[in-house]
C-alpha cells in the first residue's frame, strides 16, 4: 500500500521525537490518577472482623514500677530450679493475692527501719510493699544539722502510725513524730494535774517573751512572767524551771511562767523573821513594792519606821537597795510582808540615816529574834502559871467535894438511927 507523502512526513516526525526524548531525559513516565467516586464502598469483611477483634480484647494491665523496672533490665538473669519446690510462683502470687492486709490510715503498727534511702528510712511493716518514713516525721525534736541516721535506728522495733493511703505500688508513708507528739500531751497533762516544777531549754526570744520546748513542744513564756531577767538573745540556750499558766491541747496552747515556779521554791525556805534584800520597783501611798529574788513584797508605810513619815519619797526611792525583815508571807499567792522597823536600832533612824539601819541589819535581827525569844519565853511561863494556879483550884474545889460527898451518903440513909435504937432494946 502506498502511503501519501504528508503521511510519511508525521510518521517520521514522531519517531524522532521519541528518540530524542529517550537519548536526553530517559522513558518518559505518565502518572495515573484513579477517579474519585462520590459514592461510600462498604466496608469489606477484613476490616469488620478486626474492629470486632479489637472491642473484645481485654483492656490492657498497668504496669506497676517493679513491672516496668523487671522488663527494662538488661542483667544477668539467673534461671532457678523450682522443680523441687512444694509451690510454684503461680501460687505464691495466688497466695499474695488472697492475702488481706488492714493497714488503715491512723493506724498504729509496728515495724522495722531497715534502710535509709533518698532522705528518708524504708520500714518493714509486714505489708506488701515497704513503707517508708520521710525525714520531717522521723522525730518530734530535730535539732539544727541532725539527718535521718541521727533521728532512727536501724534493725530496731518500733511503733508507727500510718498516716497516708497505699499508693500505686502498694507503699505506705509512717511517722513518728505523731506518736511523740501524743505522748508529749500526755506527759504535759499529767505533770498540769500534779501540779510539778519542771525545766525546760529556751530556743528563742521575740518581743512578748521567750519560746521554750516543754516535752518537745513549744510553749509561750511572756516577758513579765521572767524571774529578774529580760528577754534577750542570752536567754537562748539557757535551762529556766518553769510552771504552767494554760494548757490547752485543743488550741495546742501552752503557757508557762518562771516567776510562778521560782516564787514558790523560795517561799518554801522563807519563814517569819527572815533578813532578806531587795530592790525597791513602786512607791504608793500607803507603801513601797519590793522585789525579792523574783517576789513582790510589800513594805508598808507604817512598817518603815517607829516615826511618822511625811513624805515616803525622801526615805525611799525607786531603784534603791534595801533589807528587809519578813514579818508574814502567803505561800500560795506568793506574797510576803516586809518591815524595816524592827531593823532600827533606835526609832526613827530609818528617817535620819537608813544606810546605817541597813549596814547593822543583821546585828539588829538578832536582836530583835533574841527579844523575841525572851518575849516567848515569859508568855509561855505567865501560860505555866495561869495553868499551875487553876490546877490549885480545882485541887481545892475537889476536897470540898469530897467532904459534902460523905455527909451527904451518912445523911442519906435515914433508918440507920432507927436501927441502933432497936439493936439497944435488943440486947
């Protein structure tokens, strides 16, 4: 067949341009793009069956920490023999798992510290994880630089109260501290109850007073309640004896007073007639506020002196040194009654120069203890006597008695005469 010259000329045409194409960019490639239907394909029975599978699959375990830590090691692993055991690991864990443990919050328990670890102590409880006991609950009192292997002991049994829920790995949090802070109010009431002087540190100082640690508690002492000393920084560290003014353990309120407690261990030496020295603190009217060892005693206007006293001012001032005769005292408001009057060698020489009365006091006391002994001395002989003559008396007054007794049993019996009359007529 002969084909035309203009059909010759495209069929060469185009064979060259595929040579061409070939020689300088390699096959050419077409990309084929499948037609997007706008209709949905039911899902096909593979795709059914596994969304099935999936729905009815268990959900899946969480790993506990040993889990995670067990299958992240990368260790040797020793294969032991269990053939010759009377139970398999299936039933210790059966076993574990039937186990019922009533560790409950607040609950007291006892256990074991048998490691420090990561600021705190692990305690065996017989539960089924360790518990562990941080730091801050390891003791009531933690001194300043103490850490956890100062505070516990290990391989020691010991009570502790539990004090949080079992977290995700079966852990339990104890404490101490709360165990201690329980007994400390124990003590502190029974100590209230008797009524007992006790010691306690000051750890310390603010501008009310002085904080100080009563069975490890704290505990307020109020600046006023100081027995001759201020609250300053060189009270820190210092042992006062102390007693309570309140205590209360709902408020966990405690205040203690040092005058209270030093007051009454001196009132207990103190006696009628005692020489004492003292700092005069407040003028009044009808005397002078003397502070001894702690106490307040009162120098009455009229104890002063044997002379009328005008003006206190000019024998006494604020500040001033004295010494002082007790001449009565109550024990249990701790007050006491002062006099210099009977420290005067002549009346009125406290008006004229109390230094001397002050200077001759102690000479002056025992003179006045050995008038005072004579005076006793003649009250009770004038009391022997008074005794002895109403003894005489009634000595007296007996024998008189007696004397009418017997008249009065022969006059009593009037047919005694008729008798002896008639025992003559007899005869």
């Amino acid at each position: 067949m002969k084909l035309s010259r203009a059909t010759l000329l495209i069929a060469i045409t185009a064979s060259t341009t595929n040579a061409w194409t070939t020689h300088n960019h390699g096959p050419s490639r077409t990309r084929t793009f499948p037609l997007k239907s706008s209709t949905l394909e039911a899902p096909t029975a593979t795709s059914a069956s596994t969304s099935d599978s999936d729905s009815s699959a268990p959900s899946k375990r969480i790993l506990t920490r040993f889990d995670r830590l067990k299958k992240s090691y990368k260790g040797l692993r020793n294969d032991v023999a269990s053939d010759d055991l009377p139970f398999s690991y299936q039933d210790f864990e059966a076993a574990v798992a039937e186990t019922s443990y009533s560790f409950e919050r607040n609950a007291i328990v006892k256990g074991v510290c048998i490691e420090y670890d990561n600021g705190g102590c692990i305690v065996d409880i017989g539960a089924k994880a360790s518990a562990f006991l941080p730091e801050s609950e390891a003791a009531l009192i933690q001194p300043m630089g103490t850490e956890i292997d100062d505070l516990v002991d290990l391989d020691k049994e010991m009570e502790f109260q539990i004090i949080s829920e079992e977290d995700e790995n079966g852990q339990l949090i104890v404490s101490l501290r709360r165990i201690q802070y329980r007994e400390a109010w124990d003590a502190i009431l029974e100590m209230q109850e008797k009524d007992e002087v006790m010691e306690a540190e000051v750890v310390s100082v603010n501008r009310g007073g002085a904080i100080c640690l009563v069975q490890g508690l704290r505990a307020f002492l109020p600046g006023s309640h100081l027995a001759g000393q201020l609250a300053t920084d060189d009270l820190i560290g210092q042992k006062l004896p102390l007693k309570f003014l309140e205590v209360n353990q709902e408020n966990n309120k405690l205040v203690v007073s040092n005058r209270k407690a030093v007051v009454e261990a001196q009132m207990q030496d103190l006696s009628r007639g005692d020489l004492v020295t003292g700092i005069v603190r407040a003028l009044k009217p009808y005397g002078a506020f003397v502070e001894v060892g702690g106490m307040s005693g009162l120098l009455h206007i009229s104890q002063i002196s044997y002379d009328r006293i005008d003006d206190l001012e000019k024998v006494l001032q604020p500040g001033m040194q004295v010494k002082c005769m007790i001449i009565d005292h109550d024990k249990v408001n701790g007050r006491i009654a002062l006099s210099t009057k009977s420290l005067e060698p002549n009346p009125g020489d406290m008006l004229k120069n109390p230094q001397m009365v002050f200077e001759m006091a102690e000479e002056s006391a025992a003179k006045y203890h050995a008038k005072m002994e004579e005076e006793r001395k003649a009250r009770e002989e004038a009391a022997r006597d008074i005794v002895l003559g109403l003894g005489d008396s009634l000595d007296g007054l007996g024998d008189d008695l007696n004397g009418e007794e017997d008249s009065s049993s022969s006059s009593s019996d009037p047919l005694a005469d008729v008798s002896d009359s008639l025992d003559s007529l007899l005869s």
